[in-house]
C-alpha cells in the first residue's frame, strides 16, 4: 500500500497546486478517480512522454504504476483499469 499512498498524495499535491479535488482512498468514487489516472499513466503516449523518456525510465514508470495498480485492485477489486492487465 506504500506505492498507492504515494501515488495518491502525489495526485493530490499537483491537484492542490491547480486547485482540484483531493482524493481519499477511503471513498469509493474516488478509488475509481485514481484507477482512472492509473489508466491514463498507462497509456503508451503518457508512459514514454510522447517516446522522449529514455526506455530505463519508460521501464521505471511502469513498474511504479503496475504496482500502485495491483494495490489499488486488492484495496477495491471492482475498479476498472483498462491499460492494465492482472
């Protein structure tokens, strides 16, 4: 859950800064908020930035975010997360 609690508390820092809504694990709709952003991450253009990121760090972001979704999926296993697979 480490992975997770990060992820979120890093979401909800840059949605402090733009002045957007703070994510609580605790609330379902919000689960799905973040597995949302999970599968936006995921998406091949996000993940490489567009094929600027070198493969090292394109290999990096993705176990991050495979992990925090795994978390996500054992914290609440009806979120959908498209670009992942189990």
């Amino acid at each position: 859950m480490k992975e997770l609690k990060a992820y979120v508390e890093q979401q909800n820092q840059w949605n402090a800064i733009f002045k957007g809504r703070q994510y609580n694990l605790a609330n379902p709709a919000d689960r799905q908020s973040i597995a949302q952003k999970i599968d936006s991450d995921l998406s091949p253009e996000n993940l490489s930035c567009d094929g600027e990121l070198p493969r090292s760090q394109v290999q990096a972001k993705y176990r991050r975010l495979t992990k925090v979704a795994e978390q996500l999926l054992a914290l609440d296993p009806s979120v959908q997360i498209y670009e992942f697979s189990a």
